[in-house]
C-alpha cells in the first residue's frame, strides 16, 4: 500500500444506525473490490486517492452505496453540492430540457442561457454587468487572465501584463491557472514558467504571520515589480486548501491599490460563492467589489457549468467569436444551475449556512483548544480548513490527517482526502441544506476520533 492510500482489504466494522448514518457491511465493500480495481486498470492514477465509497445514489446530505451504506457528506462532492444532492427541482430541470431534445448548441442562443446569464448579474453585486458562461473554475480563471491582459496592454501598452498571485494559491490544472497557481509542486511539470506571473506570501495570519498590506508591496518590490507592469491582482477570496481569509483591512487596502493604478482585481470565487461562505459571495465579508469574479462548483448544483462575471467595460473588450467555448451555456446545465439558485433562494441557505457556520466555527475552534494536533482552524460559514500538524510545530501531521479521515469513512462521515501544505488539512464543508442535527451529530463523531487519534 502507497503511504496515505485507503485499505483496499475489507475490514469488519462495528454496525451504526442513526437518523443520517447507516453502516452494515465490512469497509470497504467485498463486492466494491472488483469495481475499484477496474478503475485503477483503466484510468490515469490521478483520478484516485479518495476513501473508497462508490457514489450510488446522494440526497441533499447524504450519500449512498449500492450496499445499504449511508455517509453523512462533509466534501459537498468537494464544494459543489451547495444546494444539495439529488435535489427533485434540479432533476426535474434537467429532466425538461431533455425532453425538449436540445442538449448541446455552442453558441447559438437559446432560452436558458439568456436566464442564467440574467440571474448571475441579479444576484451579484451591481459592478457585475456581463456575464460569460463556461465548463470548470479553470477555464474561469484562464479567461479572466485574458481578460485582464486585454485590459492591461490597453491601458498600458505591453508593458502591463504581469498576473499577480499568491504562494499556497491553487487557481486549476490547465498550463495558465497553473502558472497563476502557487503551489510549486503541482507546476512542476511545466519546467519553462512564464516569468510574467508572479507570486507574492499570502496574509494568512498563520503560515505568513505578515499580514499588513506594506508587506505585499513589499514584495512586488523585492521582485522588481512596479505597477505600471501590472494587469491584474487574482487570488482566492479564501484560499481553496485551507479556508484561510486575508485580513479584511489588507483586501481593502488592495482593492483602493488597484483601482489607482488601473489594475484589475479578480476574486476566485469558485469555492467561496453561492451561499458556502455564510453570504451569497464571500468576498462580501471583505465589503469590496472585484472587477472580475470566477465562478464554478457550487453555481450548478453538480452540472459542469462556470462563469466569469464582471464589469461591462472589461467584459467587451473582445469581440464576435474571438471568446468563446464549445459548451458554454450548456442547456442542460444553465436549466440545473437556475434551478439550483432557485433553491439556495427559496430555501434561504445563504442564512442556513451563516447560522450552522457560527456553529461549525465555535465547535471546531473549541476543539482546536482540546487536541494539541491541530495548529489552527479556518474559515467561515460552511467551510472550514482544520490543519494538523506535530505538537507544538507548525510542521503538518499528513499522516495524522490522513488516519482521521480514514477513520471518518468507517464512522459514515464522508470527507475527501487531506489537502494544503504536506496533505495535513482536512476540509469540512457540507452541503447548505444540512440540517443542524445532522451537523452536529457529523462534527461530534469528528470530534470523537480527532481526540481518540490524538491520545
């Protein structure tokens, strides 16, 4: 066995039956092997390393295997499930434009994109003119790149096209989100960087102690960045690895920065937006207004369907053809990402996951408090990043966090596998219909083994 891979050999668990959870067989699943093996054969090693659930059918907060098992899921299927699984609205969406017979037409216009594309710019702030409908955050943040690019050589000349971003930043897997990336090890393979992206320390507060805003111009000038070289500032609105928010003052002091010297601020919003955050963006908790915003996850109620929203000025910049994507403003998506609004709306999650968030915040930072192994929690609303590490060290404990999620799947509380620096951050991040009762009853469970594995 790979070090942090789940056992494949089943193991005889202990039976559970509550209202959320249900475990009656050995994990994994005997009858599971086979399906698990076949996919190692056939697929590229990436697709793998998560605990060893097959997905069979998911509602609302919960997700099933074809054997009788039942987790209560804190991974939201890694942040995408903001209104929940299998919602009947969403289906039934879906199920209407099916039988229209329209499933795909490039860009040609039709009825649900022109609605998604309406209530994107409804719900966001009023600086968020146009809207640019896509497939995954990558292709987001790739297109908001070019946008900002455009922007920047206009206004001053070729000069202005470095991309500013942040060390520990993961912005995608495609070669530009990359590069903006911070993450040395996943960049690796592209050997021959573009010297015009440029990464500065993130103010975390915890890994960069440095949280003032001269710190970051600090760092431009150690790199010999001067503004007029400069086309956007992106970065996360938390960063995706560990929840961790920049101070409210910095953000502030960054976004009166850029608009002085004509410098686009783009927001990834694609794990924070939609509700996960406690509001409908969570760049509302900084009370700014990015110029662009990259969208995904939690937009489309599990459909691959992203976006990039902005500012009219900045959005037209190119013209007919010059900017576009073969399924942008797919049918079938734009008719799951209206329904999935809808429900975030009607069933005002955006409150749900403001008020179970203060309860999952206090929980874990009182757990913080009990168990010496967890360096520091962060987040808000429904997203939380807990970092184990050796005692009394900032150093992470990825094996540590690793055995804990391992024993979350046994105890039917289902997690992806440990991210952030040295794989020691597990993330919590239910879907936002989750019921307080079952909140609790996750995060008591998590709290029992964090304590038991710690002793």
């Amino acid at each position: 066995m790979q070090p942090n891979t789940y056992p494949r050999i089943p193991q005889e668990i202990a039976p559970i039956a509550t209202d959320f959870r249900r475990i009656q067989s050995a994990l994994p699943h005997p009858a599971s092997i086979p399906l698990l093996e076949k996919m190692e054969h056939y697929e590229a090693r990436s697709m793998h390393g998560q605990p060893p659930v097959i997905w069979h059918r998911a509602h609302r907060y919960t997700v099933e295997d074809p054997y009788g098992n039942r987790w209560i899921d804190l991974s939201s299927g890694v942040l995408v499930a903001n209104a929940g699984h299998g919602r009947s609205w969403v289906r039934a969406a879906m199920a209407d434009q099916l039988e229209r017979g329209l499933h795909h037409c490039y860009c040609f216009p039709h009825e649900a994109r022109a609605a998604l594309s309406e209530k994107l710019v409804q719900v966001t702030p009023a600086s968020m003119e146009k809207a640019f409908l896509l497939t995954t955050g990558s292709e987001a943040i790739e297109c908001a790149i070019k946008i900002s690019r455009r922007h920047g050589t206009s206004q001053g000349g070729n000069r202005k096209k470095r991309i500013i971003s942040f060390q520990n930043a993961f912005h995608g897997r495609t070669l530009g989100s990359q590069m903006a990336g911070g993450i040395p090890a996943l960049k690796a393979w592209i050997q021959q960087e573009d010297p015009t992206f440029v990464q500065v320390p993130f103010p975390d507060g915890y890994q960069n102690e440095e949280t003032r805003f001269e710190s970051f111009l600090g760092a431009l000038s150690e790199r010999s960045v001067t503004t007029d070289e400069i086309a956007c500032v992106l970065l996360e609105t938390y960063q995706g690895a560990t929840a961790s928010f920049a101070p409210v003052e910095f953000m502030q002091a960054l976004r009166e920065w850029c608009t002085s010297h004509q410098i686009v601020l783009v927001l990834d919003e694609v794990q924070a937006g939609f509700g996960r955050c406690g509001k409908w963006f969570g760049f509302e908790h900084y009370r700014i207004e990015p110029d662009l915003m990259c969208c995904g996850k939690g937009i489309s109620s599990g459909m691959p369907l992203s976006a990039v929203l902005g500012k009219a000025e900045l959005m037209d910049q190119f013209g007919h053809g010059e900017m576009t994507s073969t399924h942008s403003g797919n049918p079938i998506c734009c008719r799951a990402a209206l329904a999935g609004i809808e429900i975030i709306e009607w069933e005002n999650l955006v409150e749900n996951s403001n008020q179970l968030g203060q309860i999952q915040q206090e929980f874990l930072q009182g757990l913080k408090d009990e168990a010496a192994c967890i360096g520091v929690v962060h987040g808000k609303g429904l997203v939380s990043g807990i970092r184990f590490v050796k005692p009394g060290t900032k150093e992470p404990d990825g094996e540590l966090a690793h055995q804990i999620t391992q024993r979350c799947y046994e105890n039917g509380i289902l997690t992806f596998a440990p991210v952030g620096p040295g794989g020691g951050t597990i993330k919590i991040n239910p879907p936002l219909c989750i019921d307080q009762a079952a909140l609790e009853e996750a995060l008591g469970i998590f709290r029992e083994i964090v304590l038991k594995e710690n002793s």
